[in-house]
C-alpha cells in the first residue's frame, strides 16, 4: 500500500482530523456549490417534459458537439441502475464513509490528495442531494464526439468533480510510488557504495 501519510503538512500532528483540511473543505464546498447554482439554472430555466424526462429546449453552445439540455437521471452512469434511488444514495454514503475509515491508507493527508478528495466527495454530495431532493441526477452538459458522431450521456458539474477527482488521485499516486521508488533505489545504491 502506498505510503504518503509521512508527505502531510505537519508530520507532527498525528490527529484522526488532520487529514481533514482547509484545502480538502474548500475543494469540496466549491464543487458542491457550482454543482448546485448550475443545476438549479437549469432546473429554472429549462423546465421538463415529465412524459420524456428531458426538457423540449435546447441551447447549442458548439454547434453539433456541446449543448445545455436538461435531462433527469434515475440511475447512475449510462442510466446503469436505473430506478434504485436508495441503492445509489447507500452506495455514496458508504464510499464517504470508507474514505473516512481508511484515510491513511489512501494517503489523505497528502495535500494534492486533499485537493482530489474535495472534488470527489463535492461531486458524491452533489449528485446524493439530488437523488434525496428530486428523486433523480439532473443533467445538462451533452457533447457529441466529432468523427465518429457518438453521443456521450449527458452529465453534470458533480460528474465531473468526481472524474477529475479519481483521475487526480490515480496519477499523484503514481508520480509519488515512483518518486519513493526512485529515492529507495537511489538510498540502496549509496548504501553499498559506502
């Protein structure tokens, strides 16, 4: 397991919260926010067909690749799970929950791992309040792939919170296992030129 505890702004203090920082709140408060102002524009602006579950107004902002729709999601991803509102809500409360317990195995208190975390676990509360709130995700940013005219599904802001969160978190643990690789190696090789 990657050992990053040791790389926290004060190694001196050994507290259960200590992972819990300024840097971590902040990341989280904001993704949450611009999740929530966006969704409610959205909400307020394009109102929806209950019959289709998508709103009848569309605003192209590239034409044939990126609009602004409004689009309800009773499941999670690609609609996996469609209908199991309290199943996805359990599942995120559970995912916020193993973070907590295994903090320091996941490095938390390494502050880019703080940064990731925020967006993450914004991106969990955001989509959570909106299956506690509406029953279902709403979504608004739908891209179409130039080339080979595929339709992503349409997402939103905390969608891309917990994207860019898990991506964070995958590639500082790596730049780190190979910085801590490279110092072990480098430590052995001084060791027996000694």
């Amino acid at each position: 397991m990657l050992n990053i505890s040791q790389k926290s702004e004060n190694p001196a203090k050994g507290t259960s919260l200590s992972w819990f920082s300024w840097r971590f709140f902040i990341t989280m408060l904001l993704t949450f926010a611009l999740d929530r102002i966006t969704k409610l524009l959205v909400v307020f602006l394009m109102p929806i067909d209950e019959s289709k579950q998508i709103s009848s107004r569309v605003v192209e902002i590239v034409e044939g690749v990126f609009s602004i729709v409004h689009v309800t999601n009773h499941g999670a991803a690609w609609g996996i799970l469609s209908g199991q509102t309290y199943l996805l809500s359990s599942i995120a409360v559970v995912t916020m929950a193993s973070l907590w317990f295994f903090r320091r195995e996941l490095g938390l208190s390494h502050p880019l791992m703080q940064y990731a975390m925020g967006f993450f676990v914004g991106g969990i509360l955001g989509n959570l309040f909106d299956r506690i709130y509406y029953g279902c995700v709403v979504d608004f940013l739908d891209f179409t792939i130039p080339f080979i005219n595929y339709r992503w599904p349409a997402f939103n802001v905390a969608d891309c919170g917990i994207f860019v969160g898990v991506a964070m978190y995958i590639i500082v643990s790596v730049v780190i296992e190979r910085r801590e690789k490279k110092e072990r190696t480098s430590g052995r090789k001084k060791f027996e030129g000694s």
